[in-house]
C-alpha cells in the first residue's frame, strides 16, 4: 500500500447538460503506456472510483445522507478487476458531480530497472432518460476485518485472545508503517484493518456488531472481497441465525507473490440482511514464506 499513485478528477459528461446516470460495470487493467498493450496484473495494486469532497453536499441533498455511508463508488483490487453488477441494478450519479479515480501500483517480485505503466480504468453506464424499466440502486458497504495491535503510544506487546483460534492467546498482531495511523477502538481495545501476518497459516474472526452499520433491513446483490498475497478466503456469517452467509476464495500465483483471483457472489433476487442481527467476519492467511506478511481482508457489500 505504499506503491507509486495518481489521481485525476472529473465528471462524466464534461461541459454537458447535467442527467442522472446508473454506473453497471468497472474494470481496470494495467497497460504499456507506449504500446497501449496490456501488462500483468500483478503490477496492479488497487483503483478507487470515489466522490471528490467538493460534490459531497451536493449528492447528500440529492440522493439522502444515507447513500454516503462509504464516499468510494468502487473498489478494483489485485485479483479482482472487474466487476459486473447484476442487470437492472446500478449505482446512481449525476453526469456533472466531481469523481476522482486513484489508482496504485506494485512491483513485489522483480529487482529491475526502473519501467513505465500505465492503469487504465473503464467504467460502463446508461442514461436514465434512456431507460425502458426503472433500475434497481445499489449503495456500497465496505466492512473490514480488524485486528487487534499494540496501541501507537505502547512499547511492549500484550497477550490478547486473536489469531489462530479465540481460545488461542497468540501476540498481538504489528500494523503496517504506511497505514498506523488508522488504528481504531473496537471489540475492547486498539484495532487495525492493515496488519503483519507471521509465517504459517493463521485464521482471524472480527464480530461487527448489529447490522453491518446499513440502517434498515436490506437485500445484497453483489459482494465483492480484498485480500493480499497469501489470504486464503473471508467468510461472513450471521451470528444471529448462526447461518454463513458466504464464503469466498482467493487464488495465488504458484510461482510469484500475488493474488491471480477471488471468487465473488452475485444475486439478482438478493440477500437478506437484518439491522438487528449481528455478522462476524473470518479470515484465513497461509504465510509459505520466512518472513511476516502484510495482510488485509474487507468485504465490498452492494446493497439496496
């Protein structure tokens, strides 16, 4: 996550009479930037598609406070560059609001001299004016698998119940430089959502409480996952119901460090999910390597 970055901001219909719009589907690549020829993916780290601050108010006002409970439109991860909603579903924007697209990228695996990429990102939309039948909306949820570390401010490490198994005590787990910042309070003390994975395999379960933070019972249509090298799968589950709502895959590289791809889940009829129960999300890294690992593991929820 600290890999060379850029951004550009702008809207869609550039200088044209402003319309509501419905974004279906995101994809991005990585590319040569003389031959325009793609590149492996596994120089790709992450593209956000996200409102620029300055239109916040704005879409607020148009769309409800609600629909800005996560300001990123899209998350395109390594292993999972594309994303399909299912038809008749969308997001909605106006042509005229002010979008940024951040893209990142990597080179994990080879020591070589210096090299030009490119990251070029394609997102697909219709014109509600051209509509036939009325689109479905979808908002996106983005729930992160936390960690517990060692406060900034402390020396030494705790012993804390995390890791392999709740009943295993195992050291808390070290947060990475580039995101120690983000250190949250939760489930009774520090928290991180970016953090070092010792080598073997290990399995870490997060409880979020009730509802996901999504305020009013719901159906989910499209559930996307980010993982790191080395992340075997998340699964979500309703403590609730003690049903697992899903569980999904990542695949690696055999022969580089890298996520080839993630598997994800789809549904036009759409999955329940409650405001009053409570959800708990597990994760499995298996760390091949000598060396400790950086790892993440989130859930994009596309609800409606």
């Amino acid at each position: 996550m600290d890999g060379p970055s850029s951004e550009e901001v702008a809207s869609f219909n550039e200088g044209q009479k402003p319309e509501l719009l419905w974004i279906t589907n995101f994809k991005a690549e990585v590319i040569d930037p003389m031959t325009q020829a793609p590149m492996s993916l596994e120089y790709f780290c992450h593209t956000n598609l996200q409102f620029n601050t300055v239109d916040i108010a704005k879409r607020k006002k148009a769309f409800g406070e609600w629909t800005l409970n996560d300001f990123k439109l899209v998350s395109l991860v390594q292993g999972k560059t594309e994303v399909n909603l299912p038809k008749g579903f969308g997001i909605p924007i106006f042509s005229d609001e002010r979008i940024s697209s951040y893209s990142m990228v990597i080179n994990p695996n080879k020591n070589m001299k210096p090299f030009d990429v490119q990251v070029r990102a394609i997102y697909t939309y219709v014109k509600d004016s051209e509509l036939s039948v009325p689109m479905k909306p979808l908002v996106r949820r983005v729930v992160s698998l936390r960690v517990p570390v060692t406060a900034s401010e402390q020396k030494e490490m705790r012993k804390i119940k995390c890791g392999c198994d709740k009943e295993v005590e195992t050291e808390a787990a070290r947060p990475v430089t580039s995101t120690a910042g983000n250190i949250f309070e939760g489930n009774g003390g520090p928290t991180s959502y970016h953090w070092f994975v010792p080598p073997g395999k290990h399995r870490y379960i997060y409880g979020w409480g009730k509802g996901l933070k999504i305020p009013y019972d719901t159906t989910v249509h499209y559930i996307g996952l980010h993982l790191h090298p080395y992340g075997t799968y998340i699964q979500l589950r309703d403590v609730t119901t003690g049903k697992v709502i899903f569980k999904a895959r990542a695949r690696n590289f055999k022969d580089r460090m890298g996520v080839a791809d993630m598997e994800h889940v789809e549904s036009p009829k759409g999955i329940p999910f409650f405001a009053s129960h409570e959800y708990e999300i597990t994760c499995e890294y298996n760390n091949t390597t000598k060396e400790p690992v950086n790892a993440m593991a989130m859930i994009y929820l596309y609800y409606l």
